[in-house]
C-alpha cells in the first residue's frame, strides 16, 4: 500500500529585497509547504509572489487544496491534473497554479527524500553544470547605475547579461542598451526585456532601432496573453521572441508551440504550478524546437536545468538568490561561481526556509 498524504501545513515569509525591483517591488513573499506522510515521511516545498498575491496563495493551500489533497497518494505526477481540474473554476492559472506549486514542490521533495537522492538526481541528471546569466531588473537605474550593474557581470565572469526596456521614449533605450553592449562587449550575449510595456506597433518600432545590437532575444514584448499580436510581431521583426513568464498552465504553453512564435519558452515553475507541468512543457517544448531558459528561482530551476534535455541558461538576478537573501537555515542546494551552476548534493529540493 503506498504512503497517502497526512498534513499539509503552511508558513508566509516577507523577505526584503536589498536591491528593489522597481519603486514598488521591494520585497518578495514565500508560502512554505510542508507535507507529511502516513508513514511519517516529510517533504518541503513552497509558493512564490514578489509583493502581490501571497495570502491568497495561503489561503488557497490551507482551504481548498488542503481538503482536496488529504488522504490521496502522495505521487505528485497523479495528483495534479486531479487538483487542477477541481481547482480551475477558480481560474486555471494565476493563484491556482501559484499556489498549487507549494504543494506539488513538497511532494517531489518528499519522493527524492525517500529516495536518500539530491532532486536533480531523482529526476535523471543529464549534466553535472550549466550556464548562468546575469539579469538585471533594472529599468529605474539610473545610466550610471546601470553601468556600474554591467561592469559587475562582466567581472563576475558572466559571458550573457539581460536587461529592461521599454521606457516611455525609445532614444532612453536606445542609450542604455547601447551602453550595456559597450561594456559587455561584442561577443558576450545581450538579451532585452520589455515586461509586456509594448504595444504591437511600439514593439516593431522599438525593434527597428534596438536590433542593431545584436540581441540574444526580446523578452516579453507584448502583453502576455495576446497570441495573435505575438504572431504579427513574428512576422515582422527578426529577433528570437522570448516568453513564458506570466503564461501560466501547461496548456497555453501548448498554444504558443503550437502557433510557433516564441524561440525561447521561460516557464516560471511556481507560475505554471510547479515540477510536475514544467517537466511537461520542457518536453513540449523539445517536439517543437524551442529553447527552455526557466525563469527566475536559480536555486530551484538551476536543479531542475540538471535533468532538462537541451542545456539551458538559468537566469540569476543580481542579489535575489536565496542564500543572499539569507532565508535559509541550510546549505544552498546550488553553488554558482563566475557563470556556471552547479548543485551541492542536498537531498531532494534542498530548499528549507529559516
């Protein structure tokens, strides 16, 4: 008879940012997850929101997946489409999934734990490092502020850099990322993120004026859920499309493979609703040809780059990792030195919150 699930508790964390993310993003907000099994067995896992949204995350765990979840086997990989389906009146993704990661993290942990084996190994290690990008949420820096950011990626090591557009005049970043280039250099990888701020119009212009620069990508250029202005745009600019951040289930994933827009998928795995649905989009994403750069969380998803079968970039923001965030009371389940990530062998996640 295998283990059911026997408690299910939770535990909200504020962590401050010591580099806020824009005027009005200066903390981020944790749900931790703890399960436990008939057999005794525990397994950590956790929810994820910068600033908007944590409690009713929480309020979501501990009311209606709680009393869907005890007493059903503890396979993760069975349970979720179960859980989404009696959840998704609530919305199919968003808090839903959010809040359902909490849950589906534990799980996964839980079956590494029992397994004595660090998660990247549970899963099928396919690679013992892989590269790391720097990622700067940057679009309220000021030049110098945003110089002195690239000149630290380039000493740290980092051989690719990210960056924030789509200030409301497009000569802004015109400058800034012709200034981030100089400093990179010619040969390292500049990627561009606009957080949806473009329309289809703004977005061709910007386009137009900012590709001279040679850019890896252009991230979120539109608003996240306009598939047909996604195709349009395809059509009209020559620089790989990347998205994925704040697309939410597997399902719309689906959609976008299938209309072949984005180049680069980046799957936030909190946002889609944790391991289970990312390991299925990476699959998806693989049939249709498209690269997987997972977004945000290194110490989560650089593990889980470990299993993915095309080596991906793992995004790090500057100063956001765990354990510089000091919200651990364990060691880092992740080590990065100058640009490549390795994982430190922790069992299961390895991610237990101070």
């Amino acid at each position: 008879m295998t283990a059911s699930i026997a408690t299910i508790q939770t535990r909200r964390l504020r962590v401050p940012l010591e580099r806020p993310w824009g005027p009005d993003v200066r903390d981020l907000s944790f749900v931790e997850v703890t399960v436990s099994d008939s057999d005794g067995a525990v397994g950590y896992g956790f929810s994820w929101t910068p600033t908007i949204g944590a409690g009713a995350v929480e309020a979501l765990l501990r009311e209606d997946i709680t009393a869907f979840a005890l007493g059903r086997d503890t396979d993760p990989v069975a349970l979720w489409p179960e859980l989404w389906a009696h959840l998704h009146e609530a919305g199919g993704g968003g808090i839903t999934t959010i809040a359902m990661a909490g849950l589906d993290l534990a799980l996964w942990d839980l079956a590494a734990r029992r397994a004595d084996q660090s998660m990247a190994d549970f899963l099928g290690r396919r690679r013992e490092t892989v590269e790391v990008y720097g990622s700067g949420i940057n679009l309220h820096y000021s030049l110098e502020e945003l110089q002195a950011q690239a000149q630290r990626w380039v000493d740290a090591g980092f051989t690719a850099a990210k960056m924030k557009v789509g200030s409301p005049d497009i000569a802004r970043d015109v400058e800034r990322v012709s200034a981030v280039r100089d400093i990179l250099g010619p040969d390292a990888r500049l990627m561009i993120d606009a957080n949806q701020r473009w329309d289809l119009d703004t977005a061709t212009a910007a386009l137009e004026k900012l590709e001279e620069f040679d850019l890896t990508w252009i991230e979120e250029p539109l608003r996240a859920d306009d598939l047909l202005a996604h195709r349009e745009l395809r059509e009209r600019t020559g620089v790989f499309i990347a998205l994925g951040e704040n697309v939410h289930n597997q399902y719309r994933f689906a959609d976008f493979l299938d209309a072949g827009i984005a180049e680069v998928l980046q799957p936030n795995i909190i946002r889609v609703g944790g391991i289970t649905p990312f390991r299925e989009i990476v699959v998806n994403a693989e049939g249709h040809g498209a690269v997987v750069a997972p977004h945000l969380l290194p110490d989560l998803s650089g593990q889980l780059a470990m299993w993915m079968p095309t080596s991906p970039l793992v995004e790090e923001v500057e100063d956001a990792g765990f354990a510089d965030l000091g919200i651990l009371n364990t060691p880092a389940p992740i080590d990065i030195s100058r640009n490549r990530l390795h994982t430190t062998a922790q069992p299961g996640l390895g991610i237990r919150f101070a």
